[in-house]
C-alpha cells in the first residue's frame, strides 16, 4: 500500500470529458485507485481475476474539465484481493470522451 504509478496524459483541447480506464486483469494483481490531475480518488478497482484477461477491466473514473495540453493520471496501490497472490496492476488505456452539450 502506498506504492503508485503516474503517467503524463495529453488531452488535445480544452473540454469536458468523461474518463474511463481499461485495465488489465490477472491472479497476481491488487486493488488500486484512480486520480486525474488532483481530482479525488476513484473508488477502489479490484485487478483480481482467476485468470489473465488482458484490458478485460473497464471502470468509468466520472466526468471532467479538462485544458488542451498535459495531464496526470496516478494509480495509487491501496491492498489485493483475498484470492491475489500479488499487487499488481496493469494498465491498457485510458479513454477520454468528449462530452457536448445538446
């Protein structure tokens, strides 16, 4: 716990966005939250699955504002599931939708 892992994102215009990660799952990996830039935590996402389901997790991380230019997304480890032998995580994407108003 404590441990995490940040990455630079670039959001190519200035908007609001709806933000999902697509992770991976696996017997050895953890549960961890989500953070765009300081925005708060997601509710924890459980890496944990019997066996290997590569970008097979999909959880929505809400809407935000966000400026064209470099963003930060950090994973911060925060404990493993019961049947886990590990705190691992893995990361396939991030998607960011643009949401319009009607």
């Amino acid at each position: 716990d404590g441990d995490y892992v940040a990455y630079e994102v670039s959001v190519p215009a200035t908007g609001r966005y709806r933000a999902r990660l697509r992770y991976t799952l696996y017997n050895s990996y953890g549960i961890f939250r989500a953070v765009i830039d300081d925005a708060s935590p997601s509710q924890p996402i459980d890496g944990y699955a019997p066996d290997l389901k590569p970008g097979g997790g999909l959880v929505t991380l809400g809407e935000h504002i966000l400026s064209a230019g470099p963003h930060r997304l950090r994973l911060e480890a925060c404990g493993r599931n019961v049947d886990s032998n590990g705190q691992f995580l893995g990361v396939h994407s991030l998607l960011l939708e643009p949401i319009t108003e009607p």
